[in-house]
C-alpha cells in the first residue's frame, strides 16, 4: 500500500508566494497542497476544514498573525507540523516561533530543495531551525528557560542517565541538524545516531524531536 501524500497548507497574504510554493509542492509526488489562507484567521479555519499535516505559516499579515495563528491552531490541531516562512532572519521571531510551537523557520529565499526538504523532516518531526541567527536564539533561549514548556519539569535524574554521546548528539538537533549530517559531524553510522535520537526522546518522554529540543533548551541542557 503507498502512502498517502503529505497534506501541506500555504498561510501567505501574497497571493503570487502562495501561487508559487503550491507550484513546487503539487509537483512532487508524494505532497499536495489541500488549501490556501491569506491571513492568521484564514489559517485558523484551514486547519479546522483540512487538517494538513504541514502548515506553511507567515507571520506579518493583517488581521491575524501567523504566530497567534500558531500557537491557536495547535490547540486545535496538536500534531501538524507549523514551519514559520518569512522574509526576515531576526532572532525574536525565530525564538518567537519556537515558544509558539513551530517546528521550524524558514526563509522565503529558500531553494526550493531547501523547501522541500524542510517539509520533509516537519512531517518527520524533526526541527528545522537552519538559519544563519539560530545559534544566537538557542542563546537567548537560555535566558527566559521559564517561559518555554512551562508545564514540563525536569528530574534531575534525566540528565545524569544521558551518556556523553547522547548529549552530543541532542547538542546537534538543537541545531536543527538530520540525523545524516549529525552522524557526518560526529563520525559515527546514520543508524547509530537514529538509536541515540531514540533514547534521547524516551528518556524525555517527548514524541519528537522538536519536543526535545525545546525541553533541553527550557532546561539548559544543550548549549
């Protein structure tokens, strides 16, 4: 049996960047777009009517942002997967995005493999955090911990279980990392790294590794 496509929507208040990235997304074969939004509202209601399992989401638009609209569609629709698409790289909305939720931030002038890719590892619930200021939001992070995953507390026994390659490797998804280019940095096999990303969301108790990550920085146990 195949499986089905990825259901991707496009959030956009520009009707000629919605044209283009449903171009490139309905002609691959295995992703579609199912429905379109122009403001943080429309989103609201294009979650509800389709339930994509990615959601493109810009953030300056009128009427409705696209991190309220976030944060609001995924009370009602926990498991899709929201990667932030804008034309600015500035750290309060990447760092923004990730306490409203979204699994990743991307520029619009992606490539469109860069596109394509980022809706990929979504789907996969890998972050896609990739931009040339992330390092300097996962240090800001750091500095308002508190507000991130407020109903989480860490058991100081988490820490202490992971082994020293554990933590380089959840080092590695804080920085939006695939498990192929974590196991070239670390020089260790692709398979390797998918049984320490494995251990690493058990012992957090976490579905995925954008949950992860968001836990290790709230608990500053990444760098």
């Amino acid at each position: 049996m195949t499986e089905s496509p990825i259901r991707v929507g496009i959030v956009d208040d520009q009707p000629l960047i919605r044209q283009g990235l449903r171009y490139v997304i309905n002609a691959q074969t295995d992703m579609r777009v199912i429905g379109e939004a122009g403001d943080g509202r429309e989103a609201i209601e294009l979650a509800r009517a389709h339930r994509p399992n990615v959601l493109l989401m810009d953030v300056q638009m009128p009427n409705y942002n696209g991190l309220d609209a976030t944060r609001d569609i995924l009370q009602i629709l926990p498991d899709c997967k929201i990667v932030i698409l804008t034309t600015f790289d500035l750290e309060d909305y990447v760092y923004d995005g990730i306490r409203s939720g979204a699994v990743g931030y991307l520029l619009k002038d992606a490539t469109p493999e860069e596109l394509l890719d980022a809706i990929y590892s979504a789907h996969r619930g890998e972050s896609i955090f990739r931009t040339a200021i992330a390092a300097k939001v996962i240090a800001q992070a750091f500095n308002h911990k508190d507000e991130l995953l407020d109903d989480i507390s860490l058991d100081a026994n988490i820490v202490e279980s992971f082994t020293e390659r554990e933590l380089e490797v959840l080092q590695q998804m804080a920085y939006g990392l695939r498990n192929d280019q974590i196991a070239h940095v670390l020089h260790i096999r692709e398979s390797t790294v998918k049984t320490h990303v494995h251990r690493v969301l058990q012992k957090f108790r976490v579905e995925d590794r954008t949950q992860a990550v968001v836990f290790a920085i709230r608990n500053r146990i990444v760098r």
